[in-house]
C-alpha cells in the first residue's frame, strides 16, 4: 500500500543520506520483517519486548527505514538517545576516526584523552559554578546506582529518596527507586532497601504550588525517613517515563535548599531530559536548579553506550582510589561520539532547534486539543513534549486515565509511518522525544497523521 507524503527537504536544508520523508509501501510489519520475528521469536528472551516490530535497516536525520523500506518518522529517538539525528555525520566520523586508533584499554588501566576531555565538557555544561569532576559508566541504571554509592559514601548515611512517578532503571536498586513496579520489577525481588518514595509536585493532578508541594515532600522525608538517614534525594527535573511531569515553580529550588540545610545530596536524574533535549543543556537550568550531582546518559554520546555521574568535587572525591570505575565505562570511542555531540550541539545550534521543535510540536498540540477533548493537558519544555489523555468529558473533573486510546494512537501512527511512544504511570501520556534534527514540515506531518488517529477513535 501507499501513504500520503510530505514533499522533500528543499535545496537549502541539510544534505541527508536518508530522503527526510514519511513512505508506508507494505503492510505494517512488512513481510522481511515478520520473518526476522520468527527468527528473533526462537533466539532472543521474550522479556525483552518491542513496541514496534519492525526490524531497522538504516536510520538518518529523524527517519528510520524498515528492512521493507518503509519509511517512518521518529518521535522516539531511541528514547531521547539520538537527539542530535540519526547517525549525525560529525559523530559517526569522530567514533569512526577513534576506532582507527584505540577501541579499549580500560581507563582505570591505562587512560586516554578523550575520557578526560568529556568530564571537562561535563563540567563545564552541567548547572552550577563550582569545581566539578565525574566518572563515566555504560548506562542511565549504572550512572543512577553510582550517584547513590559516591552520595552515600560522602555522608555516610544509608537512605535513598525518590518521588512519586519517578523511573530509574532496571538494575536492582534502580527497580526499587521506581515508582510503577510493572513491567520493570515484577517478580524480580527481593529489591535493595533503605529506599523511599516521597510525594511529587504533579500539578495537572494535585493543583498544589511548588511551594505548598515542596512542603508535602519535606514532610514527608522529615517524618518517615529522617534528614539525619537521608544520603541523598534523586529527581528528574521533568520525569520521563512518569509522564513528562513539569513541577511546579519554585518546587525543586526549596527542596534544594532543605538538602542543603540537612547535608543531603541532591540528584538531578538528567539521563532523559539532558543534553539539549529541553533547549538548554540540562533540564534543571529552566528552573535555575543548580543540584549537587548530574546524571547524563542516553543523549550524550550520539547512540553509542555512555553515561556520567558529575557532581562538586568534595561530593565526588569522597570514594576511594579504585571504588568506582568499570571495564567498559567511558570507552574510547564512545567518548569520542559524546566529543563530537557536544561540538554539534554549538556548531548547529541545537538549543535553539529545541526550541523550535517545541514551538511547532505545541501549538499543533493545541490545535488538536481545541477538537478533541480527550487531551486533558499539554506539558513539557523543548523537545520534550507530551499529552496527557483522559476519557472524554473528565478532563476537567475526575482526569479518569485514557490509556486505551493512547495505545490506540501509537498503533495507528504506526500503520501509518509514524513513531510515537507511550509514558505515564497509567500509560495514559502520548510522548514525543524527537531528534532534533526533525523538521517542522515532519513535525506538521506526523501531526496530521495523529490528527487523524484521534478522528479514528470515534
């Protein structure tokens, strides 16, 4: 079959190796990629799931291409991974380039340059002027139990605090930070303990103030935790896998300062929201937030495998010669990839990119929110945007979740070339995460196709 396409980028635009365009030519999976499912369906762990099966071949700019050649525009990103585009030529030359010349040694072996130049650009970027240093790891989950470890290790004190909607990870400790327990932790325990779940600042939800949020938090870790026991309080400035939940104003600066007050680390968990995802470098800077510790990961090296733990020097130096570190974290070449990602973000303005794609994501958002009272809210800073759908006629009452029409939509975007994700703890959010090398033209096409998703829904 075929679909409705956008014209191509003009002459102007940037050069892609990937025609910058929606194409649907088969039926959705296609038939190359049913058979790589019956392959995968014998070899590979059923935990391991996809929302979408169809097998990628070739990927560029914000357009993925099937083993069938059907073209799909991506709002995932590979979860916010690619935020500089789909094999961005300056990244893939820089990890090209490096594996001509060193692939491993181990850091905590032998080092290399490129290790230390990503912890000088991660001081340099992160909130906060003050004297910083980091260790690189593998992953968002290894970056989240490494913040905790150095946090503990700088107080000396046992208890983890999180929030309410919060995600982490998969690792054993991480399952226990999480808030919703399905599918990441069922029946995965016994989990790691000394963890507590704090209220959050939800304010499509709760109607509080950040102030009278905050307070509710404090309480809370006050009464059930105890500031003397607390190392430290993790948060994602805007949760991801929550639901794209932005706090309310002033929330994250007053518990900064009762952490402050208390001798509490406070985590900013940037793994999702990081890297000029939100048109600024972290997250935590639209709310002049200035943490103690960042977590990067996803974003920052381009696709290939890398995350951070950056936080003040004090914080960081705690841990002893040997305590922290890993075989694989902060490989060369994945350094090499972060390098190259940072020069992009300057030299193609990728912050003011985010920008725009949240300009153009939103008030297409809110057109279609005028028609269609199953979107109870709009949210999000940048190119991090989402829709919170309820079940029509409660968007301002009861807020009743409306998770079947949200994988309604995911499934019809699909069938007709678009990539959208779901989120939410009741699976009830839409999210788009794009690269931001999409363009608006993409942007206004993956729109209308969800358009008209929502007419589908009756």
């Amino acid at each position: 079959m075929t679909d409705t396409q956008i014209p191509a980028e003009t002459a102007t635009a940037p050069v892609y190796a990937v025609p910058q365009e929606r194409q649907v030519v088969t039926a959705i999976p296609g038939p190359k990629s049913e058979q790589l499912h019956a392959r995968r369906a014998k070899v590979v762990s059923a935990g391991v799931s996809s929302a979408l099966p169809v097998y990628i071949e070739r990927a560029n700019g914000a357009i993925l291409v099937d083993v069938d050649g059907n073209r799909f525009i991506d709002f995932g990103a590979g979860i916010g991974v690619t935020t500089v585009g789909h094999t961005e030529q300056h990244v893939v030359q820089a990890a090209a380039d490096q594996l001509q010349d060193v692939i491993h040694t181990l850091f905590t072996i032998t080092p290399y340059e490129e290790y230390v130049r990503v912890a000088e650009l991660l001081a340099e970027h992160t909130p906060g002027n003050w004297e910083k240093k980091s260790v690189l790891v593998n992953s968002g989950a290894e970056a989240v139990e490494n913040g905790v470890k150095i946090a503990r290790k700088f107080t000396g004190r046992r208890a983890v605090a999180v929030l309410d909607h919060a995600y982490h990870g998969r690792t054993n400790l991480t399952m226990a930070m999480n808030y919703k327990a399905h599918p990441y932790a069922t029946g995965y325990g016994p989990f790691a303990g000394d963890v507590y779940h704090a209220p959050s600042s939800y304010p499509y939800r709760d109607g509080l103030s950040g102030a009278d949020a905050a307070a509710r938090t404090i309480a809370y870790l006050e009464k059930v935790v105890g500031a003397s026991d607390l190392a430290c309080l993790v948060v994602e400035p805007i949760q991801g896998e929550g639901g794209f939940m932005v706090p309310a104003d002033g929330y994250l600066n007053i518990l900064q300062g009762w952490c402050t007050e208390h001798g509490v680390v406070m985590i900013a968990d940037e793994i999702q929201s990081g890297m000029a995802r939100t048109g600024r470098y972290f997250a935590s800077e639209h709310f002049g937030w200035e943490p103690d510790v960042v977590l990067s990961a996803k974003g920052i090296a381009g696709g290939l495998p890398l995350a951070a733990v950056t936080g003040r020097a004090e914080i960081m130096d705690a841990s002893q010669p040997g305590g922290l570190g890993g075989t694989f974290g902060g490989n060369p070449v994945a350094c090499a990839a972060a390098i190259a990602v940072f020069e992009s973000i300057e030299r193609d303005h990728l912050l003011g990119e985010a920008e725009r794609i949240g300009s153009t994501l939103t008030a297409g958002l809110e057109r279609l929110k005028q028609r269609y009272d199953l979107i109870g809210e709009i949210r999000g800073t940048g190119a991090m945007v989402a829709i919170e759908l309820v079940q029509p006629g409660t968007g301002d009452t009861t807020k009743v979740p409306n998770a079947e029409a949200v994988s309604a939509l995911v499934a019809y975007a699909a069938q007709h070339g678009v990539l959208f994700l779901s989120a939410g703890t009741w699976g009830n959010v839409l999210r788009f995460l794009p690269g931001l090398a999409v363009s608006d033209a993409l942007i206004e096409d993956g729109l209308r196709v969800l358009d008209d998703g929502f007419a589908s829904l009756g």
